[in-house]
C-alpha cells in the first residue's frame, strides 16, 4: 500500500498514525480532513503550538474522535485523538525534573498503551539546547525502565527529530555531524530502541528511503530532500501484528501544508 492511507481502503485491526501538525490552529482544517479520509483509530500529534483550552475540541469531534491534550502556549504540545476514548491519560514524563515543555502524552486505546512525543531539535551541536535534547532522551529510557516492558502492546509515535540511519537522509555526508545526525543523537535513540521497540518502517522496509520531514526552503520537498524523523515504534507482541507502514507523502503538498508528512502503521487483530 503505497501513498496516503486514506488513498486505499482496508479492513485491519487497527490504524495509528503520527503528524507533527506545525499548529494545530494554523492547520485545523487539514487535520479535520485528513482524520475524515484517513480514518486512523488513532492519531497522534505534535507541535500543537496551543495551550489546551486553544486546542480544537468540538472540530475534533465532530470529525468522530476524542482528543487527550497536552498543550503549550506558542511552542511544542502533543495529543492524542482516538475513536474510542483514551483512558489512563499521563501528560509529561513525570519523573519529577522540573521540564516545563510540553512533549509527552501516553494514553490507552484498544488495549494498546500509545505514546505521542515530541522530541527536542537541539538546535546547535553542543548549545544547552543539544545537551537537553540528549537528556531528554534518557529520561525518556528511564520512564520506559520504571513504567513499563517490552512484553506489553506499546505504541510510540512522534517527532524524534532523529534520523536513525544514512538511509534516513538525503545526503548523509552533507548531513553527518548536523543536529537530527549526530552519532550522540542516534545513540541516545537507540539506547530508547534497545529497551524493547522495533522500528515499524524500517521493519517493513529495511532497504527502502523514504523521508517524512522537509525544509520549507529551498525547494526541498520538490527535489525530495528530506530527512526520515517521525517514527512509530512497536513492542514486540505487536510486532508480528504489523501489516502496513508507510509515509502519506501526499499531505506534504497542496496550500500550507505542515513541513512533516503522516507517518501510519495498520495492525491486525
């Protein structure tokens, strides 16, 4: 199934999706739109750039879906939209760091405990901001070491401003020891992987380049350079439930489109 998940219907289990929206506010009616022909029964967002009251409830609703926030004002911000009702709502990693960023929500849908996160860009190599981005990441291994195990059905979709792999970019020697390439980056990524989560993506497609994210500029979505960032990733006993990943690359076009595509995973029963 190539392209957009709403271009081709199936019947699976269960669709769950990942966008960083770029403004939820700035992009409501893509969003509407995209849950109506999509259909994921879950999805989650980042960058809402909001604070919850701000956030679009009712057009959510009306679409079909319920929506676990939480917000920010101007800056970061994640959800989690769902047909049924998440339960079992967690804002923020909770580890008692005094964070006020919006980056973490994790709720319960279909029996299936699901992640929204949006990971720090760093910035500069080095900046404080570089040097939370890693932290962030660690305590993100640690909430998995203290909250859960790799033998229960978790799904982690975000932003992770991290491509994992030369794959994952365009050029990977122009991008080589540029935030979202670093090696420290990618090991503090993979040190959150090794606890017990599979790549949905690449496991489907271990050889095939594929990006979810482009620079505005520069023309860089027409010329396809891109960078693979936005990750769904799986415990093990939904690993051999995993039938489709792909990127709907066709959300990238058209009138102020977000700069990240939907990344989206089906599972069957």
């Amino acid at each position: 199934m190539a392209g957009g998940v709403g271009r081709v219907r199936r019947s699976p289990a269960m669709r769950i999706a990942t966008w960083n929206v770029n403004s939820v506010r700035a992009r409501q009616q893509r969003l509407v739109n995209w849950l109506k022909s999509a259909q994921p029964d879950v999805l989650c967002l980042q960058e809402l750039k909001c604070t919850d009251a701000d956030f679009p409830f009712e057009a959510v609703k009306e679409a079909g879906y319920f929506a676990a926030v939480h917000g920010q004002k101007t800056y970061n911000g994640v959800a989690i939209l769902a047909k049924q009702e998440p339960t079992d709502v967690v804002r923020g990693l909770s580890d008692g760091v005094d964070d006020t960023h919006a980056r973490f929500i994790a709720a319960t849908v279909g029996g299936v405990r699901v992640v929204s996160a949006y990971a720090p860009n760093g910035q500069q190599v080095d900046s404080d901001a570089y040097v939370y981005k890693l932290e962030w990441f660690r305590r993100l291994r640690r909430y998995l070491d203290s909250r859960h195990k790799p033998d229960e059905p978790l799904v982690m979709g975000g932003d992770w401003n991290i491509a994992p792999e030369p794959i994952d970019v365009y050029d990977p020697a122009q991008w080589e020891g540029q935030t979202l390439f670093t090696l420290r980056e990618r090991d503090v990524l993979q040190q959150v992987c090794v606890w017990g989560l599979t790549d949905a993506f690449r496991h489907l497609h271990p050889t095939e380049q594929k990006f979810s994210w482009w620079d505005y500029r520069m023309l860089a979505f027409p010329k396809n350079r891109g960078v693979r960032i936005d990750h769904l990733f799986l415990t093990a006993p939904l690993v051999p439930r995993l039938t489709a990943c792909d990127v709907d690359r066709e959300e990238r076009k058209g009138q102020q489109p977000s700069d990240h595509a939907p990344v989206w995973l089906e599972l069957r029963d």
